[in-house]
C-alpha cells in the first residue's frame, strides 16, 4: 500500500519584496515579476511502513516537501495523496502561548495538533513524564527555559500516534539524553510499522534511520534510491562545489604537492580492509630539509579521521630539487566505507610550506565487514567442546 | 488513589508496542492498534469552488476541540495578569452606557418611545458589541502569530471563529447585567427575551462570514487591519445604536434595513426592551442573507487558505 503519492508536483513562489503595496496597482507599464520554483515536477511514493529520507543543500526543496505533506501550503500544479494520519514534528513548540502554563499549553498545542481532549486527558501523565518537566507544569511557560520549552513541545508531538510521521531536524534539540529519548520513540514508532519521512542535514542519522532517500537538488529530484547511494551522491556533490585544485603554483614556495592517487594493487576499486597505496607527487625548487608529508584524510562531517605521514618513520629525507613521489602502502585498509575529503601538506623543520585543502576525494567501497566505526585486522578460530559436555547444575 | 489503567508511563507504551509486534506480524498488529481505515487526503493546487465548503466542514468537525480550545484560551489570555479579570466583560458596555446616556440625555435629546435611555442605549450596545470586538479581534487573528502559520497545519479558521465564540461568551456576561440593568429602571423581563436567542445566532453568523472574509484578506494586505478601527467607528453610526429606527427617515429605511446588522440590532431592542417578538419577515431576510454571506465568505477563505503561509 502507499502511504505517500506526488504526482509531478510542483511549487512555484512569487519573488516580491514584502506584499502587495499600492504602487503595484498604478504603476504603469510591465511590472517585474520573478518566479521561483521551489519544486518542479516532483514525482515519489513512500510505501506504508517505508522510513524515506530526504537530503539536498538548502534551498534544494527539503523543507517545501514537508510544508506540502503537512497541509501548510498547497502545490502549484500536480496532485499529492496522502493516506493516513500524519503528523509533522516541525519547530514542535511553535503553537505555544508563553502566558498558559505547561498545562494549558498541553491541551492547547495538542488540539492544533488534531488530538482530542479526551485522547490528550488519557496521555497526560505520559506526556508530563517524557517531557521531564515536573513540578513547573504549571506555570507560565514564559519562565521556561528554552529546553524545557522545546522538550515539552516534543512530548505533546510524540505522542500523537500517527500512521505517517514527518520529521525535519527535530533531533538537533535538547541534550543528549533527551536526544537519545527521542530516537527511542521513533524507532518505536518504525518498528510498529509507522510511515517515516525524515528530513535532515546529519547524513548519518538519515543512513540509520531510513530505508529509502531522496537526493533533492534545485526542486527536483536528482537521486532515488537506497541511502548510501545518496549520501554517496550527494557527498559528491558537495565537494565538487569547493576545495581547491592540485594546479602548480607559480609561486615561490619551495615545495609543492603535485598529484595524489589512491588505488589498490588487486581491484579497481578501494575497499575496507584490502591493501591501498596511496601515490603523492611533489616538486621542489630548492633543497628542503627535514622534509614531512603528510595525507590528511576527513570525514565528510569535517573531523579528521586519519593521516598518513612521513614523521612517524623517524626518517626526514632532505629532498633534493626536482620532482618525486612518495608512495605510502597500507596493508588492510581500516576506514570504513564512505567519500572522504583529502589535504595535503609538506612541512620543512616543523614549518608548513605547501597545504591543498581539500585537493582530493577518497572512496572506500565496502570490502571486509564493519560494525562500528572501524575496521580492526584479526583472525580467529573454533576450538570444538571436549569430551565433557558443558553443565549448569550446581551441586 | 488509583491511576486510570489507560495512564501509562512512556516505557510502558514503550514495552507494550513492543508486545504487539512479537505476538502478531506488522500488518495484523497495524490493523488492530490503530485506526482501521485509514483517511485519504488529496491536495490539488487550491481553487474558489463552492465544493470546498463540504470538505472544509468535513476537516473543521475533526479539529471542534480545538476550536473550543482555542476559544477558552482567548478568554483566559485576555484576562490574565490583569486585576479586573472579567468584569471588562461588562465594564466596556457600562461605561459606553453611561457616556451615551449623558450626551443623548443632557446634550441633546434622542425619541426613544418612552424607554429609559440607559436601557435603550445598553441593549443595543450589546449585540454591536458582540460584533464589533469579534471583527476587530479576528481580523488581526491570523497575522498575530505568524509560526502558526507557517509551522503548522490547522483548519484555519478556528482563529478568526474563536473570536466570534470568545465574544459571545462576554456577551453573556453582560446580559447578565442588562437585566440588572432593566430591572433597576422597572422595564419588565418578558418570556418574549427568548426571542434573543435565534437574533443573536444570526448576528453570531454575519460576525463569523466578516471575519472570515476581512481576516483572509488581512493576511495579504495588511490595510484592512488599520482600516477597521475607524471603520467600525462609523459603522457604528449607521446601525440604531445610539438612535432608534424610527429617526430614520421612513423613505431611507428600506435601504438602512439592508445593512443585516442593522436589522438584527433593532430586532434585538425590540425584543428585550418592548418584550415584543421580533417581525419574522425581517429576521428571515436577515438570516438568508446572513446564510449566503457565510457560504461565500467561507468558500473564499478556504481558497485563499492553501497559500496564506506563502504570502504572510
């Protein structure tokens, strides 16, 4: 069964300043009118009991999608169906009023949220108790604190018990063990069978959370299909638009980076725990001594993961002028699968003399299984039970 | 002290979902916990169609809690940190009693067959009251809060309908003290007052299809909100508040009657003051065009609702 149909959606918004004000209505002439296509053409389904997960760069249609599904606005063209109860956990603590105490607010948030008195009177212990807001339930939530706020707004939210369930960046509010307590409801939710559209920035969080993505560019749809095909896109995506290139530099430094490749001797392709060679080209002006390389390799969150050096062999060759290579070897390659970001960078007695940020992209295609955020080298062996068979009777 | 046996803490629905989907499979355990039949929405690119009103209707009967929510949260809002609390309900038409009373009493003098002119005055000032505050409140009730709006989704004209309910809920308040008011002058209470009752729904009507229109049209141009305080100002003189139907010229009166408000208020005097019932031709002309104007008004802001979280 489908939960969720678009069928070539389309949302167009009008490009003005700020209304409609009077000079529009005498001014002369063609009036300057600009269009601006938040989605075009937008076809997907979402099957019931299906987590999909959308990512794009801001401004790509994520949010658009969200304010259609949840009724906020109407497309422009095309035709969406929608079947079942859905809720939206969007900015959760919007519809509070600061003068109504937590209380109030409760039965106030929760009936624009299209629950019934009643159904909120039956979950109002529940919700008072995941919101860990206490004793102050009744006073004016003016004298929240933001997160008392935000957590309350989300225990109303989660305890609405819809088919279809709409998230946009929800988890990045509260603290971590509210956080926690948040996911646990909506695996909760995805194990008894709930429809999930989940839209976020955390790819990570999308890769765990969904069976499903969408890679949304410029309002239309650019990638369908399983998530770590479209985070793998969309990674891609983003490093094409920055970094710098690996061109010479006409400068006077005296050492440069020239090239990098990655590659495995047995496979075209790079895999966790396969060998990988990595091949740094340089070119230097003048004699550099107490030269060190270093391969920097990043996450695509920003974080390094790891660096492949020249220091830590304790030899620091003098390079003589010209051009050279480097080859770093590694024998099982432990990084997990995924598009890493490179820098690299020379340094000469302890000073940087040439860094490329960014230069490069490493992929590491799955190869030995990983659980967790590494691959660690070992071997193992069955050693078979003895003649004596194993009791647990106590005597 | 015992809980309910449907209270249960967040880890115990926690477990017992969890239950569920050990004993039976996903598809069994959606079918018995939840909502068997699923509602099935469509959304189209909006448009003015009469046929939205069913729809409309259909969605507004799902959310009648919040409206009723929403109506409650007006009253307390409006009166809380304030030391009065409600007796504003009835303060505002006591003191717009008392100054009228002493302009049309003491300045010049109005024919009011007979009636003591605090009554005259008051009675009136009641159902225009009712009106006015529900218009003046409404048409700024969607723009007030903007996240609203664009964060969530409800039918929206609970906002501008709970001001009507808001302001009828003083209005009751101060009918309370409209009899006080009439047996302090010795004008009788007659069973003929119950006659209010379907006035006032109608006048409840027009102030719902004003308020939808003017607070749909409120969220694009934002001229509406600046012109209704003055608006209502001289409206007021073009109803028999402060004067009776009677000092208008009788050749005018066919088109003065076709204001409804007009029609409605002095059917409303009629009523309470002069305990006679009201003239049945009029209240009808009133309540049909009050009917067109409400399906209109409403078939309208439904169409212009698809899009108020764009423009607001």
């Amino acid at each position: 069964m489908l939960d969720i149909k678009f069928n070539n959606v389309s949302k167009k918004y009008k490009l003005r300043t700020n209304g409609d004000s009077a000079k529009r209505w005498y001014r002369r002439g063609p009036q300057k009118s600009g269009d601006m296509w938040a989605l075009r053409d937008v076809s997907f389904q979402v099957r019931e009991g299906e987590a999909l997960g959308i990512v794009g760069h801001n401004g790509a249609g994520k949010t658009t999608i969200l304010k259609l599904l949840s009724s906020i606005t109407a497309p422009s063209s095309g035709e969406i169906t929608i079947r079942g109860r859905l809720a939206a956990l969007v900015e959760v603590s919007s519809g509070f009023h600061p003068e109504l105490s937590g209380m109030e607010n409760i039965y106030l948030h929760g009936a624009m949220l299209g629950m019934r008195r009643s159904e909120i009177r039956r979950k109002l212990e529940s919700i008072v108790e995941f919101s860990g807001v206490g004793r102050y339930i009744d006073v004016p939530v003016k004298r929240y604190s933001s997160g008392m706020y935000v957590r309350l707004g989300f225990a109303i939210a989660a305890h609405l018990d819809p088919d279809i369930l709409l998230l946009d960046e929800v988890l990045a509010v509260g603290d971590a063990a509210f956080q926690a307590k948040c996911l646990d409801r909506i695996t909760d939710l995805r194990k008894d069978g709930r429809t999930l559209v989940f839209i976020s920035h955390d790819l990570a969080a999308v890769y765990r959370l969904c069976d499903r993505a969408l890679l949304l560019n410029h309002g239309s749809i650019l990638v369908d299909g399983p998530p770590r095909q479209v985070i793998d896109h969309y990674e891609e995506m983003t490093f094409a638009d920055q970094g710098t290139s690996l061109e010479e530099v006409a400068s006077s430094r005296v050492a440069q980076c020239t090239s990098i490749t990655f590659s495995a001797p047995d496979s075209p392709e790079i895999r966790t725990g396969h060998p990988m060679t990595a091949c740094l080209g340089y070119r230097a002006s003048s004699s550099v001594p107490n030269a060190v390389f270093r391969v920097s390799i990043y996450w695509p969150s920003g974080y390094l993961c790891t660096q492949l050096t020249t220091e830590t062999n304790g030899c620091k060759p003098l390079l003589a002028p010209g051009a050279g290579t480097i080859e770093f070897r590694c024998s099982k390659l432990p990084i997990v699968p995924g598009l890493y970001r490179v820098d690299l960078s020379i340094e000469s007695n302890g000073n940087e003399i040439d860094l490329r940020q960014r230069c490069a992209t490493l992929r590491v295609e799955p190869g030995e299984i990983v659980y967790g955020d590494f691959f660690v080298d070992n071997t193992w062996e069955v050693s078979e039970p003895r003649s004596h068979p194993v009791t647990s009777k106590a005597d | 002290m015992s809980t309910p046996p449907e209270a249960l803490s967040a880890s115990q629905i926690a477990e017992k979902s969890r239950d569920v989907e050990a004993v039976v499979p996903p598809e069994g355990a959606d079918a018995i916990a939840h909502v068997p039949v699923r509602p099935i929405k469509v959304i189209r690119p909006p448009s003015f169609s009469l046929s939205t009103i069913f729809t409309g209707l259909r969605t507004l009967t799902q959310y009648s809690d919040l409206l009723y929510t929403l109506s409650l949260f007006r009253l307390n809002v409006r009166y809380k940190q304030s030391v009065l609390g409600w007796t504003w309900a009835a303060l505002q038409p006591l003191a717009l009693m008392g100054i009228y009373t002493l302009i049309f009493t003491r300045v010049t003098r109005v024919e009011t067959g007979g009636v003591p002119y605090p009554v005259f005055v008051f009675s009136a000032l009641l159902p225009w009251i009712f009106f006015s505050s529900t218009i003046s409140n409404a048409v700024n009730g969607l723009v007030l809060y903007p996240n609203l709006l664009t964060k969530m989704y409800f039918p929206r004209e609970i906002i501008p309908l709970s001001y009507v309910l808001a302001a009828l809920t003083d209005f009751c308040i101060a009918s309370v003290i409209l009899m006080g008011v009439m047996t302090y002058y010795k004008v009788p209470l007659t069973l003929h007052l119950l006659y209010a009752i379907p006035i006032i729904v109608v006048l409840g009507g027009v102030a719902a299809a004003v308020a939808l229109f003017l607070s749909a049209i409120q969220v694009r141009f934002r001229d509406m909100g600046l012109a209704m305080p003055f608006l209502l100002q001289i409206w007021m003189f073009t109803v028999p508040v402060v004067y009776s139907l009677q000092s208008v010229p009788e050749r005018y009166r066919a088109i003065y009657l076709l204001d409804p408000i007009a029609g409605l208020i002095e059917s409303f005097r009629q009523v309470v003051v002069h305990g006679a019932a009201p003239e049945p031709r009029s209240l009808a002309f009133c309540a049909g065009l009050t009917l067109i104007g409400l399906a209109l008004s409403y078939a309208f802001f439904k169409s212009s609702e698809a899009t108020m979280a764009d423009v607001i």
